[in-house]
C-alpha cells in the first residue's frame, strides 16, 4: 500500500502502536515524490527512527506479552506443497493482470471473485496442515491483496499511481 499510513516524523502513526516506514508510510519528507532513489533513502532513515521510536514505546508502555506454545491439534504435514506455490502464482498473476495502475471496474471485480476462491483454498489448507513459512506468507499476501482490490473499489476517482478507467478524473474532495 504505497504511502497509505501517515506517520510522524519518527514512523509513529496515530493509532497507538503502529508504526510504519518505506512504502507502506506516508511522512511527507519527499512530498508526492516517489522515485526509487528517495523512497530508499527515506526508507533507510525512517525505519532507523522508526525503531528508536518503537523501543522508546516499548519502555513505557512496559507490557510484556506471553505467547503460548503452539499447538497444531490435529493438522497433518503438508501433503501437496504444490498447491501453495500454485496459489502463490495465481495471486501474483491476478494482481498483476487485474488491479496494476491502471485498473477498471470490471477487473477489480474479477480480481475480487479469484481472490475470494483462493482465500477459501488457502484458509482450508490452513487449518488442515502444519505451518510453513511458504503458507503464512501466502495467506499474509492474500489478505493483503484482498485489502488493496477492496479499497481501490472504493475510490470514485483517479490519483497519482491509482488510474481507474471509469473514474479518469482527480476529485479534490
């Protein structure tokens, strides 16, 4: 999500807790500017404040968290790991083909149907197998996906690196 979380100068958003850097933040240093070379330097910068920000945060909220051991119940080892890396591909492709700069209502929709049907395959595979890297990742970039296709959905205009063909106009509102 390409400057979408506003932060202070030291990465902090305004919900307690988050905090965000790189693409992901939105600190106003390099105003609509996004070209590579200062969205790494501002990445560099900002994750390094970022995280002397979180470790301050830490100290003085001073909650500690216990995470219990985890217990997978009855999920077997993964039986088709070739399904999670077709998955993988098929999202990738989806995103790319559906919902890259310039998108249309139409293939949000059809984004939004496959996204939908792999999210189904995903959580079922989820909760039936033992974790791997692979699948966590997986479900995360489905999720996000879904995320993205939604609120692109909503917007009723066209700005910057978000162009939909059935709203070409900016509005200022």
């Amino acid at each position: 999500l390409c400057g979408g979380v506003c932060t202070n100068l030291q990465g902090e958003s305004t919900l307690a807790g988050l905090w965000a850097a790189g693409e992901t933040a939105c600190t106003f240093l390099h105003g609509a500017n996004r070209l590579a070379s200062n969205s790494l330097l501002e990445a560099a910068v900002m994750s390094y404040r970022a995280s002397l920000g979180m470790r301050d945060y830490v100290k003085r909220v001073g909650q500690e968290i216990e995470v219990p051991e985890w217990d997978s119940g009855n999920a077997a080892d993964p039986d088709e790991e070739v399904v999670v890396s077709h998955n993988w591909q098929e999202l990738r492709l989806t995103m790319w083909n559906y919902v890259g700069i310039v998108r249309s209502n139409k293939r949000l929709a059809r984004a939004q149907a496959r996204i939908h049907l792999l999210q189904e395959e995903i959580h079922e595979y989820y909760w039936n197998f033992k974790l791997t890297h692979d699948l966590i990742e997986l479900r995360n970039l489905a999720t996000a996906a879904g995320l993205i296709v939604r609120c692109a959905q909503r917007r009723r205009e066209s700005r910057g690196l978000h162009y939909n063909l059935d709203y070409p106009h900016t509005d200022a509102k």
